[in-house]
C-alpha cells in the first residue's frame, strides 16, 4: 500500500467529495485505509498502465518497461504522487467527485484547465530531478507538453474504473433525473423521426450522426426508449444531463413551462449559439476519452484513436459547424419536453471556465469598431495603401483595448480573491442568494461575510463610482471592514461603522483640499445572533428590507453623511430587530432600482423592487435570484439599454 498519504489524508478526499448527507465523507474517514488502497493505489496503477499503453505517441520523462507490478516502491511513489495530487487539482478547477450509479456521466473540463494543471505536474516533476535549467510547461517540446496533458486526460478515466465520475456543483443544481429523462426520449423520439426521414432523403442528418456513431445498425434500434441497447441509451442520457449545462454557459436555466402558458422560442445568438458549440465539443471529447478513446492523426476504431479530439479552437470550419447544428436543435427540444430558459442569475455560473461572459464597455467598443470598419468597406473601396494604413491603426487599436481588458482582468482576479466565496456564503445562510452585476468587469460594490461565534456579521457595501476607481475603493473599504471584524473583534455594526468610517477618510485625506477624495462609500451592516434571532443593523445610504408574512419593511439606516473633520467623533446608530425562522431580509445597493430601462426609458425605481420581492417571496432562495436577474434584464432589454451602475442584491432566508 503506499505510503505517500498520511493517515489523515482523507481530509483531502473528503473535501472533493459530493455528500449532501456527508454519509460518503463519514465512511472515508472512518474506513480510510480501505479507502486509500482505492483513491490511492489503484488510480495510481490505472495511470501508469493506461499511459503505458499509449507511450509511443508522446514524449515521456519515464520509461514504461516494466508492469507496475514489478516496479519497486521508489518508482511507484512518483504515480502514488499523481493519485494523491488529484483533490488539489479537482478542487483548484471548482470539481467534485461522486459514486455513479448506471453509467459515469462526461464530465466538462475546458482544454485550458487541463494545461493549468498539466503545467503544475510538470513543475513538479523539475522540483522532483532537480536536473539542468527549468524551462517553463508552454515552452516543452510539443510531445513533451503532450504527455502531461494526456495524464491529465487520464483521470477522469482513472476515476470511472474505481466508480466515481467528475462533476462541477454549478452544474448538478440545473439537473434533475426526471428533466433528464424527458430530455433523453425526446432525444430518441427526434431520432426517430429523422429515421423516418431518411427513407425519402437519401443525404444523413447531423441528428443522426449526434446520437450514433456512423457505422449503426440501423435495425437494432428499437422504438421504444426502455428496450434500447444500453449504450445507446446512456448516449441519450448523456447528451440529456449536459443540455442544462450548454444553456448554463450562456446564461440559461431551464424550468417547466406553466399550464396554460406557451413560452416564445428561444431565439440563440450567434456569439451563444459559439458558446455552447465549444461546450458540446467538450462533451464530445471527453465522452470518447471516457469510453478509451485518444487523439491522433487518423479516426482509427480498433486503436481508438481520433483527429478531432483536440481544443475546439483547432477545428477545421465545418468540425465546428458540427457542434454548432446540434446546439441549433436545443430550443426545439425544450419544447418537446414543455421546458422554458430564463436568464440565471450571473453569480451562479461566475465560476463556470466554459461559460460566456457579459459584455464589458471595453469588449462593446472593440466589438463596435470591427462591426463599422466591416461597414465601411461595404460602402468604400479603398486602395491598397489605405487599406494597410487602416489595418495598422486598427491592430493598434485592439492591442490598446486588449491591453486595457487584460488590466481589468487582473484587476477582476484580485478582487475575486478577498470576495467571499459561494460555499462560505451558503455555509452562513444555506437559503440565500447573491446577485452580484459588475457594470465594467470589475465593481465598486462588494458584499462581507464573517462568522464570529454565534453571530454572523454580513454587509452590502456600494462605492461611489464603478470600474477600476470604484474597484479601489471597494478594495479599501473591504480591507479596512475585514480588519473591524477579523482582527479587532468588533461585533457591534455602529462601533464597525465608526471605524470603518473613520480609517477610510482618514486613508483618503476626505476633506483637505487639493490633495482629499471626495469619493464615499454607502453601506448596510448586520449582525445576526444566531442564538436569539436578533438582527442588528446600522448603515448609511442602503437600505435593509425585512420581509414577514408577505409584509415588507423597510429599514433607513439613522446615520448621515457630514463633513469629515479628522476627528469623527460622530456617533453611529443600530436599530434591532427580532426576527423569526423564514423570514427573508434583502441587503442591497441602488444599482437594481437605478437602471434604466423600460418602453419610457425609465428607472425601474425601489417601489417596483419591493414589489417585485413581495410576489416571488414563495419561491426558493436561489430561484429568487435568477427571477431577479431575469426581471432587471427584461426591463433593460425592451430599448436595448446599457447597464446602468453595479448591481449587488443580498436574499437571506433565516
């Protein structure tokens, strides 16, 4: 057995492992040894056969000679290494494992995140031979940098033969089994059709080569769903849990239609339509890996090997139409099966690496110049010499935005990395949600979460401004409140404020002329006793909405701004309030009511909001959420109006 896992190395495991009961996690910790002869020894000696086997086509650091067998312990360290490097991996890339029941469903891993931690075994490898210069994973040799990738390949493989399949939390929460069996025979019964179709049309449809590989016996496939060959029938499945996911990458979640109510057709653009192209190509890919299949040159069935199992963005055009045709039948099959999309709340699925991403004011602008260049040479025919002039003034222009993108981005990470993360959030409040709408990438509005006992502390807190300034500013206040409640132990939201308030004007010279910011920051600030159900909130600017029995109340902070005299001797006030178990309060910033929107060019305004609270009060937590999202996008899109401000909503179920 190897030894590279210590006896409490289940805790590793335990923390990639889907247990809503935590029945699975008790067992791993309770029978670890058992456990660790399968998540250990055995996805080790699975790794090294299986890449055993594909040697020759990739440049490897080992020599495969011996079985693993025959290997001694020295040598089987370095694989045991690999196995016992799995839940770091999984967990950087927000994935968890779980036992499969009739068939392991793909999972979807973008070609990007198997070279972030292909590169980190590589990295490890260097530290390992400490041998000549370090040169970096994107610098390898191309069969160098291959055989890292196709390890990594290997473990969702690895993970199938000990009965367990990868799965990302964003994505199970879409999924349903009874969804996916409705999903899985309208999947059958179009095939079918175009069965059916085939008889007069002598030409093969895309559909029919989507649920069966070319090569099927036509006459084995029977028509009812439930006598269908077992693989054939996972197939179906398959493609059924991962329709969800395709909609989640741009923005969708999916839910039945009500009676009586016939919903629009989803009308896919062409940039979504692109999206979910690359998450079908995922899943295709990751289906044949699953299933022993690698890339190579040629489609060979007995070697398994394929051409097209490579990045999407390598595919030949029509490769790719492939995947796009199949997406194009997605809103059909949703009104086969009486489901409708609706637009997810954007927090949701802000951990998803495949999904598309709003449109920032830079993207808009780089995307607007190509659109009017392409109109201008529709309209004017240029001459060679200025045709060049314009290409190069317009590459300058996009490595300018490119580069203002790439700051922003970064800008995006760092704030990213003090924001709370979802499972904190839900381990505070398991019925919540966050709605949280950057205007340009990044946001002057930031949300706080503490535990401090039996208490919970949480704040809504919107900067003035949005961008990089309102960003800096997010990132000082949020630093200057985590060090009132982390550090100093603060409970009480006046004596948070009174420090808050105070180190930030005092940080930003508020006041003095020439050289002061004038800039603020609004913000709600609760303190929950978990013990007494009291609720202790103070503020200045941001309400606090407390919702009972269908009445809501709204809460104005009592403190006001005044002139900052570097004193601040002002004393802040909190209001209590006794709460009881499923009522709901909702922090937030004025981004929501501000946005313009509407047949009027309106502003949605905080009557609305509350109303709009008021009727979806009913409906689960996380649903409120999308609802909310689905409602300010509605309103936004009737004249095509751009975001207006940050947008930050805070939905607690007690």
């Amino acid at each position: 057995m190897s030894q590279f896992v210590t006896n409490n190395g289940y805790q590793v495991w335990q923390e990639i492992v889907y247990s809503p009961d935590n029945s699975l996690k008790r067992k791993i910790a309770q029978s670890w040894l058992e456990y660790k002869q399968i998540f250990i020894d055995k996805i080790a000696e699975h790794l090294y056969k299986d890449i055993q086997h594909t040697k020759h086509l990739y440049s490897s650091p080992y020599i495969f000679k011996r079985d693993f067998e025959r290997l001694s312990e020295s040598e089987k360290s370095t694989w045991y290494e690999y196995a016992g490097n799995i839940p770091k991996k999984l967990k950087s890339l927000n994935l968890l494992i779980r036992p499969y029941k009739d068939f392991c469903r793909t999972c979807l891993i973008p070609y990007s995140d198997l070279e972030i931690i292909a590169g980190e075994d590589h990295y490890l490898d260097c530290q390992r031979k400490k041998s000549g210069p370090f040169v970096s994973f994107r610098d390898l040799p191309g069969e160098r940098r291959r055989f890292y990738i196709e390890l990594n390949h290997l473990i969702p493989v690895a993970l199938k033969k000990i009965g367990y399949e990868i799965i990302r939390p964003e994505e199970i929460t879409e999924i349903s089994e009874k969804m996916v069996w409705k999903f899985a025979r309208a999947i059958h019964s179009r095939y079918m059709n175009e069965i059916r179709k085939e008889d007069t049309v002598p030409k093969r449809s895309t559909y029919l080569t989507w649920i069966h590989k070319t090569g099927d016996v036509r006459n084995e496939v029977v028509r009812n769903f439930d006598d269908l060959p077992e693989e054939i029938k996972h197939s179906n499945l398959d493609n059924a849990f991962q329709i969800p996911a395709k909609l989640l990458s741009v923005g969708y979640s999916i839910r039945p239609v009500k009676k009586g109510y016939r919903p629009p057709a989803l009308h896919l653009k062409e940039e979504e339509i692109e999206t979910m192209a690359r998450v079908e190509h995922i899943r295709w890919c990751w289906d044949k890996i699953l299933h022993g299949w690698i890339s190579g040159k040629v489609k060979d069935d007995r070697k398994k090997t394929h051409p097209a199992i490579i990045p999407y963005e390598d595919l030949s055009e029509s490769e790719k139409e492939k995947d796009r045709e199949l997406v194009r039948l997605i809103p059909a099959l949703l009104q086969d099966v009486d489901y409708e999309a609706v637009h997810v709340n954007p927090e949701r699925i802000s951990k998803l690496p495949y999904a598309i991403k709003p449109l920032s004011s830079i993207q808009r602008i780089l995307d607007e110049t190509g659109k009017i260049n392409l109109q201008i040479r529709k309209l004017v025919a240029l001459s060679p010499g200025v045709e060049e002039m314009v290409e190069a003034r317009n590459r300058k222009i996009e490595e300018a935005v490119k580069e203002i993108e790439s700051s922003y981005n970064y800008a995006l990470h760092i704030q990213e990395s003090f924001l709370p993360d979802n499972l904190f959030v839900r381990e505070c409040f398991p019925k919540s949600f966050i709605l949280f709408k950057p205007k340009d990438i990044v946001s002057g509005d930031f949300y706080f979460f503490s535990k401090q006992d039996h208490s919970i502390i949480f704040a809504a807190a919107d900067c003035t401004g949005h961008g990089i300034p309102g960003a800096l500013l997010s990132t000082i206040g949020y630093g200057i409140l985590d060090q009132a409640v982390n550090e100093l132990k603060l409970t009480d939201p006046s004596d948070i404020l009174q420090h808050l308030y105070s180190r930030m004007h005092r940080f930003l010279k508020l006041g003095e002329e020439k050289t002061g910011i004038k800039d603020d920051m609004d913000i709600a600030l609760c303190n929950l006793d978990m013990q007494n159900l009291t609720l202790t909130y103070s503020g200045i600017g941001n309400p606090l909405y407390y919702l009972n029995k269908g009445k809501l109340d709204e809460y104005r902070p009592g403190n006001f701004r005044k002139n900052y005299d570097g004193k601040d001797e002002h004393e802040y006030i909190s209001d209590s309030i006794h709460i009881n178990t499923g009522d709901s309060i909702y922090l937030l910033s004025d981004g929501y009511a501000d946005q313009f929107g509407g047949s009027n060019h309106k502003k949605y305004q905080s009557s609305r909001l509350k109303n709009f609270l008021i009727n979806i009060q009913e409906l689960p937590m996380p649903e409120q959420g999308d609802r909310l999202y689905e409602e300010i996008e509605k309103w936004r899109e009737i004249n095509d109006e751009e975001q207006t401000d940050d947008i930050l909503v805070i939905g607690i179920r007690i």
